[in-house]
C-alpha cells in the first residue's frame, strides 16, 4: 500500500487539513448536533433577509396611509382585504410593511449597538487584565454602570443626549458595556497564566502584540457568545425605549413604537397590538437559542457540565 502511495503523482496526494479546516468542521459538528439552534440559525438569516430587502419585498410604503381601510383585519378573518396580508393599523398604514421595515430598524440598532460596546468593552476589559494600575479604577466603574437597572440606565442616557436613532444606539451601547468588559478581563486573566504567554514574553513580544495577536483570538469564543445574547437584549431594549416615546421616532416604522401607539386598541384591534409583539418574542427567542448554540457548539465542555 505504501508503495502504491508513493508511486501516486504529487498533484494526487491529498494535503492534510489545515488547523482552520479542521476547527471548522468541529463547529460545525458540535452545532448541528442542536437542532433547535440551527433552526433558529435559519430562521435568523430569513429574518436578516427580510430586514435587508425590505425596500424591495414589502408590498407597501410603511408610511402611506390608506384612509379607506383603517383598522381593516388581518387577510384571513372576516373583513380582511387580501391588499393587507396582516391588516392595517389605526392610521391605515399596511402593517406587514411597517413589521419589514421594523425589522431592518431593530437589526440595525442591535448591530450597531453590539459593535459600540464590543469595541471598547475588549480594549478595557484587555487593559484591565495586563495593567494591573488600571485593573481597579476600570472594573469600579463598570460595577456602578452594573449597579444601575439596564433599562433605567439607558433611559437616564437618552434623556441626556435626547432621542433618536443614533442616541438609541449609544444608550444600550453603554448599558451593555459592563458585560464585555468583564468578559473580556476574566477571559484574559485565564490565558495570561498559560504558558504560550510566557513564550512570548520570552521571544521578545511585546504588550500590545501579546493583548491582541496572541490573547484575544483565544478569548474570541466567549465574546462571540456574549455579542449574540447582546443582540437580542439590544432588540428589547430598542424596542422598550420606543415603546416609552425615548426611541426611534414617528413616523419612521420600529416596534417599539408600533406597540405603544397601538396600545389603546388592544380590544377593538388586537392584530395590530399583536403582530409587533410577535415579532420582539420571535426575533429574541430564535437569536437567543442560536446563541445558546453557539456557546455549546464553541465550548462542549459546557454542555457535557450542564
């Protein structure tokens, strides 16, 4: 057989996988092993989908007003019109629209958002890891932000800076900075004790090389977890700020807003209550059952302990 082998032509051995290759395919095993993460998995990409074609799939403009059709039920029910597969609000504005157009708002915010305190959370939580100055004046400042209820923190912010998309941004990006901060700190003071570390340090690396070549692409598996929880609570808070009139605002579609302005017809029109609210539990059960998924798929010893 060995003969056989080396007989072969060069272009007709196979090179061995690389070390990417190989922790690919371990992912993906890990993760297909959970079926209800990848289906939430797929369900999350329809929904990107949705949100980033919605200029061009939604059937109506998310701000046109049809005045001859106010409060018209949902296709289905009696009374529906097949114009408005999910109805109509109060204003006569074609409620499907407006949830596609929510849907590119609400991913938007939580993307974003998740980018802002990502970003800084890693940097400090990194520097409070390798200085051990800075350590105490950084992590006491995230213990007072962590003291504060998250939403009453967020309000208190865009009460501040004002309302607004990009104010609604930074306000959950702050709340959410704590989180990454710590994350990243305990993560770093794990792999500080390993000896790759040590080797470097030995072979002439230097701080900033060691904070973010050789520690943070080991600490990457946590962080890309706690990022995925993020973008869901970004979704419930955006959605609790323009539910408090603190958020996006009129006449731009956000479901936060849908529900509070279809708050006084919850008995006359529950379709157009409904329909938002479905939307915020969908788009944060599936986003937190993939994030789940990936936490047990990225570290099984987690799921093997549970």
């Amino acid at each position: 057989m060995a003969d056989i082998q080396n007989n072969l032509p060069p272009q007709a051995v196979m090179p061995p996988p690389s070390g990417r290759m190989v922790a690919a395919r371990e992912f993906w095993a890990n993760f297909s092993r959970n079926r209800g993460a990848v289906a939430a998995g797929v369900i999350v990409t329809l929904l990107i989908l949705i949100a980033l074609t919605a200029p061009l799939i939604a059937p109506h403009s998310p701000i046109e007003q049809y005045r001859d059709y106010v409060k018209i039920p949902p296709a289905w029910l009696e009374g529906g019109n097949r114009m408005f597969l999910l109805g109509t609000d109060e204003a006569g504005r074609d409620i499907l629209s407006r949830l596609m157009y929510g849907a590119r708002l609400s991913f938007w915010i939580g993307f974003v958002s998740v980018i802002l305190a990502l970003i800084p959370g890693v940097v400090l939580g990194l520097m409070a890891a390798f200085f051990s100055w800075l350590d105490t004046p950084i992590m006491r400042v995230m213990d007072v932000l962590l003291a504060l209820p998250s939403l009453l923190l967020a309000v208190a912010v865009v009460a501040i800076i004002g309302p607004g998309l990009v104010n609604t941004m930074l306000a959950i990006a702050i709340v959410a900075l704590p989180g990454y901060v710590r994350l990243t700190r305990a993560s770093a003071l794990g792999e500080l004790q390993k000896e790759y570390v040590t080797a470097s340090r030995v072979a002439g690396a230097g701080t900033v090389r060691l904070m973010f070549s050789q520690v943070l692409p080991n600490c990457a598996a946590p962080l890309i977890v706690q990022a995925t929880l993020g973008f869901s609570s970004a979704i419930l808070d955006a959605a609790a700020l323009g539910f408090l009139g603190l958020g996006v605002q009129p006449p731009a579609a956000e479901w936060g807003a849908m529900l509070a302005s279809a708050r006084d017809y919850i008995e006359s029109a529950w379709w157009i209550v409904t329909m938002p609210g479905l939307s915020i539990l969908v788009s944060v059960l599936v986003i937190n059952l993939l994030g789940d998924g990936l936490r047990d798929a990225l570290d099984p010893k987690l799921k093997r302990m549970g």
